[in-house]
C-alpha cells in the first residue's frame, strides 16, 4: 500500500466516496462546514487502486481530521492514512490533530483511541445545529443509535 496526496486524478472519486458514505462531500464540525473533497487529502492506494481517503484542513496551528474512508478493513488503510496526517501536521507545526465523530460512532472512537488519541471534549446535542448546516444528517446512526452529541478526539504534537 502507498499513500499519495489527493490530486486532481482522484477528486471525483474521493467526491464520490464522501457522497456515497456521508450522504454529501460536505462535512461539518463544531459549527463549521467543509467541503471536504476539495480539502488536502491522503489517497492510500493497492495496486493502482484507491482504496482510503482522508481529507484534513489545517488552520490556527492545528490540523483537523474532516474526513476518513477505509474500503478495506483491518489491513491498516486508516491507521496508515491518520500516520501519514499526522507526519503532516508535524511538518506544519502544529500543535495538535484533532478530529470530531459521534456519539454513535463506537468503532472510530476504539479506532481512533488505540492510534493514540484522547477524547478532548464532549458536546451534547451538538448534531442539532449540524441537522440546520447538513439536513441529510440522519436522526439514527450506527446500530440504531440516536445521533445526537459531536465528540472531539486529539492527539497533541
């Protein structure tokens, strides 16, 4: 597997990915909505083939994690795609890397945890101002969870 940057020869896959996995290529974080598939981004690729995407912004020092896919699992896309963000958050100076999931979401938040992170904040009810941004948001998430509460991840650098 090699990781490459996002360029133009794969935007409207990784468009289309985000469409297909998150109902929009729009992302949105504590209040704030990326357009996630013309962010910088990791492509992690198999034999020409791309199979991982992580889209990331880096402002104010930090670096957020917007978006990450993995088509193949338990082969070490993800964890070789949030390596490769972090190697360039380092390279950026920042001073941490930081990314939001839901409450619903308990395979990232094991994922995420056994990479290193921490859980930096809890912010409850916080997809009902995210509903008003992305209306495709669902009520229920994974397993028939609700999805409700926003929560933070980070690792500082």
């Amino acid at each position: 597997m090699s990781i490459i940057e996002l360029t133009d020869e794969h935007r409207s896959w990784a468009r289309d990915l985000l469409i297909e996995n998150w109902a929009s290529a729009q992302m949105v974080t504590r209040g704030k909505v990326h357009q996630a598939d013309e962010l910088p981004g990791l492509v992690a690729v198999v034999d020409q083939a791309p199979v991982g995407l992580l889209t990331y912004a880096i402002e104010n020092g930090e670096c957020e994690i917007t978006s990450l896919n993995s088509l193949v699992e338990g082969v070490g896309v993800g964890s070789g795609l949030v390596h490769e963000a972090i190697s360039i958050a380092r390279l950026h100076g920042c001073s941490r890397v930081w990314l939001i999931t839901t409450n619903d979401n308990t395979h990232a938040l094991r994922f995420y945890q056994r990479l290193g992170m921490t859980i930096a904040a809890i912010y409850p009810n916080a997809l009902e101002e995210s509903r008003e941004l992305k209306p495709e948001i669902p009520l229920l998430g994974m397993d028939d969870i609700p999805l409700r509460d926003e929560i933070e991840l980070e690792m500082r650098l």
